[in-house]
C-alpha cells in the first residue's frame, strides 16, 4: 500500500540521519498499524488526540525542512526547504505536544 511504501522510505531516511527519535501527535487509529504497535520510547513517542482525525496526510519536520504528504485518494508530497517556515511548524507542533497529556 502507499502507506508502507512511506514507512519504508521514512525509515531509508532515518537510517542516513543516524535513526533520530520521532515524536508523533495522531489518533488512536496508529494502534491498529502493525509497524507503530508495541513501546518503543527509545525509538519513538506518540501522542493520542482525543478525537479521530480524518485527514489522511500528515507533515514531518527535520533539519530545515517541512514534507506534506498526503495518502488519501490522490497521494502525493511536496518538501518545502525553509529554517522560517519548518521552525514555525515545530514552534506549533511543540506547542501541541506540550499541552496534551
């Protein structure tokens, strides 16, 4: 599925980073997802919304760079290459992550 495609090239690109820690904020939908089951504060931290998101796109940030993708009917991604605008997403992600609990 295009979902695993993504998993799998996500994962390609963490590798060449030297595997950073991701922090994820979604809904409890991504226990359902085999490759996100199981505890791994090592490797990652999720989140939980209280409510479902029915967007099926998503954004990363790292370094300076911000992807949108989306894996609904029409999937496709764009990486916008900006220190101002992929600070300004992590300033709101940030501000998202510290107030849910």
């Amino acid at each position: 599925s295009d979902f695993n495609e993504l998993v799998e090239e996500t994962d390609k690109h963490r590798e060449k980073a030297g595997r950073p820690k991701i922090y994820l904020i979604t809904d409890k939908g991504v226990r359902n997802i085999k490759t996100f089951q199981g505890h791994k504060p090592a490797f990652r931290e999720i989140k939980i919304l209280p409510n479902i998101i029915r967007q099926k796109s998503a954004l990363i940030i790292y370094e300076e760079k911000l992807v949108i993708f989306s894996i609904g009917k029409n999937t496709f991604s764009t990486v916008i290459k900006s220190r101002e605008v992929s600070g300004m997403v992590k300033t709101i992600f940030d501000m998202l992550w510290e107030s849910i609990k």
